[in-house]
C-alpha cells in the first residue's frame, strides 16, 4: 500500500533552482534574500538559515 506525504514538495529547475515552500518560509520566517546553509550527509540534505552580521567594525 502506497501512502502519500503530508509534508510539502518542491521540483529542482534546470538550472539547479528550488522554491522553499510557502508554508516553510512562513513558518521559520524566510524572507527574500536571507542566506541558507546546506549540509549533506549521506543521501540526506539539510537546510539551515544563516543570520550573516557585518564585519565592518561598530563605530
């Protein structure tokens, strides 16, 4: 018996390109142009959002 997944889905485009889900973005509150870190371990891939700060010394 097949089962279907519950949790969201995205395709990966030509160029290499995937849509992080709108229920995801919202959820851990992804806006456009924040960075993430991929990490791969065998056949599993993890995504984290990174806080990047700036390195110019505060005045």
């Amino acid at each position: 018996m097949q089962t279907l997944s519950t949790k969201p889905l995205s395709r990966i485009k030509t160029k290499g390109q995937t849509t992080v889900p709108k229920e995801i973005r919202s959820q851990i509150g992804l806006i456009e142009g924040d960075v993430l870190e991929w990490a791969v371990e065998g056949i599993k891939v993890t995504i984290m959002p990174k806080r990047l700060i700036d390195a110019a010394p505060i005045p």
